[in-house]
C-alpha cells in the first residue's frame, strides 16, 4: 500500500454507547491500518462523557452538527455506523451524498424492508455485518476502493483535432502547456460545481 | 400550496391519528400533500406487508421535497429517515416544521441552527393544530403569481429597455428570466 492521505470522517450513534463503542473503535483502528486518519476523532471524548454520565442536555448539539458537517466537507470518504438508526446517521448520510463523497453505512440490523434499504446508490454503498472481524474486513475494502493516491496521477486520452488545436494555440498565446490548460479548465468546473 | 408530509408510522393507530390530524390542518389551509402515503402504508402494515425494495420509496420522497413548497416531519420517532428528509428539505431550501411528541431538546435535531427549520414539541391534538396551524399561515405561498415592486437604477432601467427592444420581452419577463435562471443555479 503506497503512502495516502485519505480522510475519514466515521459518525456513529451514542445512543447505545456501550454496546456500539467497540463497533466504533473497530472502525477507526481498521481506518488507520487502512494507512488512512480519521477526520475528527470524537470517540474517546464521547467515552469520556458516557464514564462521566455527562447529561446529553448539557452538550452543544448544535456545535456538534457543524463539527460534523464541515468533518464531511473535508474528509475523501464517510462511514456511517447506522445499528440504531437514528435521525443523526440519516442527516450526515445525506449529507454525504450531497456533498459527493463515497459513503459505507455499515449496520448489524437487517437492512431489508427498511428505509435505509433505499439509500444506496453510485455513492452510498449499504453492509450487514456481525462481528469485529467482518466489520475490519469491510472497512478495509471499502477506503482500498475509494483511496486516492497523494501523488498526481498519470492520465492519457484521446484528443479530436478541434480540441487539439485549441489547446496548442491556447498553449501558444499564453505560454502554459496543454496538461495545465486543461487541469485549470477542469479546477474551474470544480469550483463551479461546489 | 404543496406540501410534504413526513413521519413514522412505528405505533401504527397513535401515528396515523396524529398524521391524519396533520393533515386535516394542511387541507383547512387550502394546501395539498405532495405525496399521500399515509393510508397506503397502514393497510400495509396492517397485512405485514414488507416493500422489497425501497429506493423507489425513497425517490419519491426526494422528489415530493423538491416539488413541495414547505415540509412537515413529525420526528417522534427520531428514525433514519427522519435525518435523510430533514437534510434533503434543508439542501431544497424549503421551510420545514418538525413537530415531536418526545422533546429532541438533547440530540443533534436541536442543534440545526438553519433559519428554515423551525422545532415545536407537542403533546396531543390541541397543540399540534396550533403549532401546524402558525407554520402553514406564516409560510403560505400563493398560487396566483404575486405582485412586486422595486426601485430601478437608471443604469439597470436603461439595461432593461435596450434588452426589452433587443428582444421582443416585456421588462418584467427579463427579470423573471434572470431570477428564475439564479433560483435554478442555486438548486443545482
């Protein structure tokens, strides 16, 4: 495995805290054996509120969100634990997908019948699972299938005259070579899209 | 006015009753639901019929939010779902009332500071018209195009009238075209 910077952001409910917490450090040890970092790793403050019995009234929900929100913006990929299906992992599930990143739910409730069922698509991909091992397991292959190398990456394709010739006179004109008249065009889409 | 309407039927009789009265109060305002799955979903439940595949299901909710003109969600059971329509709603831009018979006052709902999403908790039907009740008078959109005034600039009159000869296009229609081409953008 080469050397890569892909982030995670792995969201969970808290509502079971006990009975998910070694689901969710599983996740996370899986993410960094993965040679990935998770985004914002808020387990063992959330570890720290449970062993306090910090009331839930007390914490700053709306905090939270954002932290959450802007954790998604800037992470490659998002893994939902989703067992409880709670409104949270339905929200950052959206979320995702809205903001165009590959997206594992992962549960051990049978998705078959339910809403969450219906969510998958080109970004949100849907596993059942029901141990430690197999959980690892899924992580593992999902950010493998989702890593971008840190390095640039080499890319050839076919050029139609038209286009050949605008790139060669553009390249002319302004002294930047094709490859870089064409990664700004695509750089400009991309910030037009966001 | 078009509305869509989101909820859990987990209690099947409790929910519906207080769908059924959502609903009623949508009706009163002369609204109408963007998707009325109510009843087709309790004669489901009621035959223990599970949906094999729900993306269809969940396409059709997607696609009620994006026509409606404001959303109602009752998050009493605080689902999946709930979190999925609530998201989608807000990246629509639509105004959304989510009422709850259990406070959320302690989760992540309470912390959508989105000045689109109003929360009211309630505790039976009396209530739950009065906070629906406010929410669909506050938020009504008219059928019938609206009236609207606005100062121009001589520069933008001046833009307007050349664009008006150039074109062929009432003043009024130039703007509506802009407008409606910046709305369209904005929603992707």
């Amino acid at each position: 495995m080469g050397n890569f910077t892909t982030q995670v952001h792995v969201t969970g409910s808290a509502r079971q805290f006990s009975e998910d917490e070694p689901y969710l450090r599983a996740i996370m040890q899986a993410v960094y054996d993965s040679h990935a970092i998770v985004f914002r790793n808020w387990l063992d403050a959330a570890t720290s509120r449970s062993k306090n019995n910090a009331r839930d009234q007390d914490t700053d929900w709306e905090a939270i969100l954002n932290d959450n929100i802007e954790a998604i913006k800037k992470s490659d990929l998002v893994i939902v634990e989703a067992t409880q299906a709670r409104f949270s992992q339905g929200l950052q599930a959206y979320t995702a997908a809205r903001y165009k990143k590959p997206t594992l739910i992962i549960t051990r409730n049978p998705v078959k019948g339910h809403f969450i069922s219906g969510v998958a698509g080109k970004l949100i991909t849907i596993k059942e699972y029901s141990t430690e091992d197999e959980l690892r397991a899924t992580v593992a292959k999902f950010i493998k299938q989702n890593t971008i190398p840190e390095k640039d990456l080499r890319f050839n394709m076919i050029l139609d005259r038209r286009i050949y010739k605008y790139l060669r006179d553009t390249s002319y004109e302004t002294g930047k070579n094709k490859s870089q008249i064409v990664r700004e065009l695509l750089e400009k889409d991309i910030e037009r899209r966001k | 006015m078009i509305v869509h309407l989101a909820g859990s039927l987990r209690e099947p009789e409790v929910d519906a009753a207080y769908l059924r009265q959502i609903i009623e109060i949508i009706h009163d305002h002369g609204a109408v639901l963007a998707h009325n799955w109510l009843e087709a979903t309790l004669a489901r439940k009621k035959q223990d019929i599970t949906i094999p595949d729900w993306t269809p299901y969940v396409e059709a909710n997607i696609d009620a939010i994006k026509r409606s003109d404001v959303v109602i969600a009752d998050l009493t059971h605080y689902t999946f779902a709930h979190g999925y329509i609530v998201a989608a709603a807000l990246q629509y831009k639509k105004p959304i009332l989510a009422v709850s018979r259990n406070p959320i006052d302690s989760h992540t709902a309470s912390g959508i500071s989105n000045t689109l999403f109003t929360y009211k908790h309630y505790v039976g039907n009396t209530d739950l018209r009065q906070i629906v009740d406010t929410f669909l008078t506050k938020n009504t959109v008219h059928t019938k195009d609206l009236r609207f005034n606005m100062f121009l600039t001589r520069q933008i009159f001046k833009y307007l009238e050349e664009t008006s000869r150039e074109t062929g296009k009432s003043r009024s229609e130039i703007i509506r075209a802009l407008v409606k081409r910046k709305a369209e953008e904005n929603h992707g």
